[in-house]
C-alpha cells in the first residue's frame, strides 16, 4: 500500500516534470520561430540535429546507465578513439568497410572493460570511467599523434553529411530508430523494469534473484559500443579525425540526461524526459546561435537553465528545512 | 588618387610577372564602397588580446568602407573551440553571411561545414591559421611568410647577443605547428656564416602556460651558466620568461627576446629584459582581412590567383599561391613589426 503510494506519486512527479518540459520546449520552439526567419526551414531543423547528433545518441544510452545508479564518463574519450582508431586504420590501408566493425568491436571492449571493474570488482562506476576517460583518450591521442587524419572514401564522407532518406542523414534517423527501440526496452519490457529495479536498490534487485553484475555488464558495453558507433558518425560528419575529437563531450551528454529528469541517484526517469531535454538543449542553442549569442553567454545561458531545472527539482524547500530541523533537534 | 591608381597598375604588373598563371585584364582592383554585405569575424576563441585587436582592425575597415550591412564577432568558448566554429559557420551559411572571416582552430573538421557555407554562397575567408588542406577555404589571409619568421628570430638574437654567444628557445607546446614551422626556420637560418658564432644549446617546452614557462626559464639559466639569451616564440612564453629574468634580477646577463605583445612586453623592453621583439600587427591582420572578404563577398573579387586590389591604408596586395600549401591561395601581409625601447611604447596603446 505504501509501496504504490510511493510510486503513484513518483509517477505524478515525473509528469509533471515532463510537462514542464513540454511547456519548456514549446515556448524556445515559439521564441525561435518569431525571432528568426531561419529557423523553421528544413535545412535548418537537419542542422540543428547534426550540429549535435553524436551527443545525443550516447544521452540515449546514459539515460539507461544513470537510471541504473551508474555513471559513464568514458563516452567522450571512446567517442575519440573510436574516430582515431578509424582515421588510424583507414591510414594503414585496411579497407573502411572492414573497419567499421572493428571499431564497434574496440567500443564493446572499451565498455566491458568498465562493466568487468564494475560489476565484478566492485569499483564504484564514477573511479573506473574516470580512468578509461584518460585511458581511452591517451589511446587516441597515442594513435594519430598530434596529426589530422582526412581524406576519408567518399561514400563514408557522404553517408555523414548528406540525405540518405531524401535530406535527412543517416545519423538522425539513427537516432530516431534507436530512440523508439530504447523506448521500447526501457519503459515496455523486463531488462528495463530491472534497470529501474537495480537502480533504485541494488541489494534489493539481487536478493530478489536480478543477476545484477550481468545487467550492468550488458549496460557499459553498451554505452562503449554506441559511443563507438557515435565517434564513427563523428569522423563521417567531420571527414576528419584529431586526439581532440569529442573532448569534453561528456559533461554535455550527462547534462542533457539529468535536465531530462533522470535521478543522478538512481531508478527513477524516462526516455521520453530525455529526448524532450535533448530537444530543448539543440533548439535553445540553435535559436541563440541564430541571433548571434554565441560564446561565454552561450554556455551561461544554457548552465543558468541547466542549474534552475537541474536542482530546482530536488530541493524540495519544505523537506529541506524540515530534515535541518530535526538534525537540530538531535543534537 | 590617379597616382595610387598608376602604382596599383604597376605593382599588379609585377606580380603578374612573377606568377605562371595568366592574368585577366581586370586584375587590379580598387573596391567600390558602400555596398551592403553582412559579414562575421570567427576567431579561434573568445578573450584573446590579438583577436580583440583583430576585430578592431575589421571594425576600421568596416567604417572606412561604409558597409551598411553588419560585422558580426562571435566565436565558441576555448572548451568548445571546435564545435562551436563548425556550429557558426554552419550558422551563418543559414543565415545567408556573405562571407565568414575564420581563424581555423577546427583543422581539417571545418571543411564539410565550410562548402556547404561555400555552396550557400557565402565567402570563406582565412586569417591567422588557415584550413590545412585549403578545401572551402577561398582564400589565406596570412600575417608573415613561416620561412621569414626564422631570419627574423636570428637577426634579433645577433643584434641582442653582439654577434656571438649562447641561446636557447622556450617554446610553446611541443606539437604546436606554427612554433616548429618558425623555430626550424630560425635553425635553418642560424646555419648562415653571419650566425657562425651564436650557439643554440636547447629547446625547451613551457606548454603556453605562464607558470611552466616562468619555471623552465629559470631552468635554462641554471643549467647553462653560459647562457645570453632565451628566444620564446611565443607570446606566453616571452613574458614569463621577461618575468622570471626580471624577478631573478638576472636581465644584465640573461636577454630575452621572441615574439611577444607591445601591451604585454613594454616594461621588459623598457628596463632592458627584452630589449628587441617581434610581432605581426593584428589590427593590420583584422583590416586586410575584411577589405578581402569585402572584395569577395560583393563580388568585385573573383578570388583568382594574380588578382590585385588596393587595401586601403594598407596598400596594394596580391592573391597568390600558398608555397606552403600547394594548390592553395594566400595572401601575404607582412613583414613583421620589430619592437624595441623607441617604439614599443606607442605600440602598447
């Protein structure tokens, strides 16, 4: 009884969140169409998805792994040395359409080696992945030095910068694809169920017989190898590859997962909270880029968005004071 | 005006002279003022001294060239240097830029964001650090030839050292391109009977920090007791260097010298620490690089090698192939400004 109790009025919440964001999203969307004529074309509603597209694939994935009381901050760094390893490879004169697997099968094993410090040692996620972050970009930057490598075959240059299905590229409906299969798994069968599960109390999950170490081994290798497949799509977008690539793009990525209402704590959010952050994050950016704000009051905007939905949420004010005044009281 | 206009014909012809390629019968150009273009200024990043002075160069051609259209500063945030100006660009050819003045920190990464601004009809014009393989790049605005920059370097060092004596080079990081380019033109040069007698004893490496540079520095002149000078060819490097002679109260017997900024170097050259300098005047940079993107952008530049026009103020100057990038073309500013205890001050403005 208290159990439903509980969960009704977590569902309630989360709507209600989700409505905001809804709310959100519709008046930058409004803002942007008033503010600039360019806004509403196709070209730049495509631009606006690729400008960003890596990032928002792994938020796809990081939504599960947070869910999931983990955190993987290795993305970036996998994204990188997947696009190096290909620059890499391609310069060494294997055949692309061979090493288009090779670099998934590099991103499944960059994530297992996560998921095996994990769910098998124990280390908390946030030490592991902070150190394949330096690992896996050392690894990049040790591949291709301090060069670019370009000139990459046409059809992969093609298949990141123009329309498959008339002219919407392959990443965007890549990402869609993998948005409704997510969706699917994560709100409609029983490996998301247990995501929430583990999630929410880990001891609780294996003592009701979840094999726990195995669900979050499936989830890193699965965050390696879309990252992987994301710093592929990088490299086909940019027909270019340096140590740097996707640096510093996992903040982003976390940022749009938790402004989507998923708990950094664990068992609670949806994916749908998730793609409506991600929408309002691209459409908030492209809309300033637009009108010229670009820059330092750029990141501000977005960072002030960011902290007033982020915490804003979480701090529930009455609790708060609440919890302080019993801690008085005891001491 | 006839006169500068009989010069303009005459150094056209000379250049025209000097390049393989036919020349069309236009090819000196004077720019017609007060067309209207929006244009956008993109430098490496935000809160950079030289692109603020950049940006005040474009701004005088701006005025000078009563452009009723808009000039437009916007750059990403250091962090977010490359995708922030593969997002501008791919911005402005949305917003129909006649042209985008672009200092490349993106590398090869800006090429596909750069044609599809190119085939949107907005000019791509390089400054400071040019795309490297020239693709959607309509031309290179560059501020000295790579090669002078090294004979540059060692005329400083044998004026500073008397013609004889020991020096070591402070760079940046050890993979910074433009840095190696220069310090391995100062090598070549230093093989010059004229530098028979200046002895360079090492490179070392203060990664463009003010704190590794200042402790390198100070390293450099314990481990050679001999030492007269440190070249830093860098602008961070150069004054943490000045900084740390100073502190030490070394600067009678240890010389710095490189290339550094008016504002940031006029005590040290003052008080005899850096007594000579060099640099490239970005403000000059800024302005030769809107009168080309003007040119273009109107139309009353096709961008064709051996094509002359009159840059205001600055003069005459000719579109020519990059040597340093075959197939590409540049356009050479220099020379170099050297600054010393009779100039520096006025320069620091």
């Amino acid at each position: 009884m208290t159990e439903r109790s509980t969960l009704s009025a977590m569902w309630a919440r989360v709507q209600t969140w989700e409505g905001f964001l809804v709310c959100a999203l519709i008046f930058i969307v409004l803002m942007n169409t008033a503010l600039s004529p360019q806004f509403m074309t196709l070209s730049n509603q495509i631009n606006l998805f690729q400008l960003s597209i890596e990032k928002i694939i792994v938020a796809l994935v990081m939504t599960f792994v947070i869910i999931n009381a983990e955190i993987d901050l290795s993305v970036g760094s996998m994204m990188g040395l997947a696009a190096c390893a290909f620059g890499f490879l391609f310069q060494q004169g294997v055949n692309p359409v061979l090493v288009i697997p090779i670099v998934l099968l590099i991103g499944a094993a960059g994530g297992a080696l996560n998921g095996y410090f994990i769910s098998k040692v124990g280390l908390p996620s946030l030490v592991v992945t902070l150190a394949t972050l330096i690992g896996f970009r050392g690894l990049a930057r040790v591949l291709v030095e301090d060069r670019g490598i370009t000139d990459f075959p046409d059809w992969f240059d093609r298949l990141g910068q123009q329309g498959l299905v008339g002219p919407i590229p392959l990443a965007i409906i890549a990402f869609f694809v993998l948005f409704a299969i997510l969706y699917v798994v994560l709100q409609r069968s029983g490996f998301g169920r247990k995501t929430y599960v583990i999630g929410t109390n880990r001891d609780v999950a294996a003592f009701a017989g979840i094999d726990t170490a195995r669900h979050k081994m499936i989830l890193f290798i699965a965050s390696g190898t879309v990252s992987a497949f994301a710093g592929l799509l990088y490299a086909a977008r940019v027909g270019a590859v340096r140590g740097d690539v996707a640096l510093g793009f996992e903040l982003d990525i976390i940022t749009m997962v938790l402004l989507g209402g998923v708990s950094i704590f664990g068992g609670s959010g949806t994916l749908l909270g998730t793609l409506l952050a991600i929408l309002i994050v691209l459409n908030l950016r492209n809309g300033m880029a637009l009108l010229n704000i670009t820059g330092h009051i750029q990141t501000g905007v977005i960072g002030i968005l960011l902290i007033a939905s982020v915490l804003l949420p979480r701090v529930n004010l009455g609790g708060f004071l609440g919890t302080r005044k019993q801690g008085e009281a005891g001491s | 005006m006839k006169r500068l206009k009989t010069s303009c014909a005459a150094a056209a012809l000379a250049a025209a002279s000097m390049t393989v390629v036919a020349i069309p019968a236009s090819a000196q150009t004077m720019l017609d003022a007060g067309q209207e273009v929006d244009m956008v200024l993109l430098p490496k990043f935000l809160g950079i001294l030289v692109f603020d002075q950049a940006h005040e160069g474009a701004q005088e051609a701006h005025a000078e060239l009563g452009n009723p259209g808009e000039l437009l500063f916007v750059g990403p945030t250091p962090e977010n240097s490359v995708a922030g100006q593969i997002e501008i660009m791919t911005t402005s050819a949305t917003q129909g830029q006649g042209a985008v003045m672009l200092s490349n920190n993106a590398g090869d990464q800006i090429v596909p964001s750069a044609q599809a601004a190119q085939d949107a009809g907005t000019r791509v014009v390089t400054w400071d650090s040019p795309i490297p393989s020239g693709d959607g790049e309509d031309v290179f605005v560059a501020q000295v030839d790579f090669g002078s920059i090294g004979v540059v370097m060692a005329d400083m060092a044998h004026s500073i050292l008397d013609g004889s004596g020991q020096m070591a080079v402070l760079s940046a990081t050890p993979d910074a391109a433009n840095q190696n380019a220069w310090i391995a033109a100062m090598e070549e040069a230093l093989e010059m009977p004229k530098y028979a007698d200046i002895e360079l004893v090492d490179i070392v490496y203060g990664d463009d920090q003010a704190e590794v540079s200042y402790n390198r520095a100070l390293a450099l002149v314990d481990q050679y007791p001999d030492l007269g000078l440190i070249m830093s060819p860098t602008t961070v490097g150069i004054q943490a260097s000045s900084k740390a002679m100073q502190d030490e109260g070394l600067c009678e017997q240890v010389r710095v010298s490189g290339l550094g900024l008016p504002a940031e170097m006029v005590s040290y050259t003052l008080n005899g620490c850096a007594p000579e300098f060099a640099l490239w005047d970005f403000r000059d940079l800024g302005y030769l690089t809107y009168y080309t993107a003007y040119g273009l952008a109107t139309g009353q530049l096709s961008g064709e090698i051996g094509e002359s026009f009159t840059a205001g103020r600055m003069g005459e100057y000719t579109i020519e192939e990059d040597p340093g990038r075959p197939g590409t073309r540049r356009i050479l500013m220099g020379p170099f400004t050297v600054y010393n205890a009779d100039n520096v001050e006025a320069a620091a403005q």
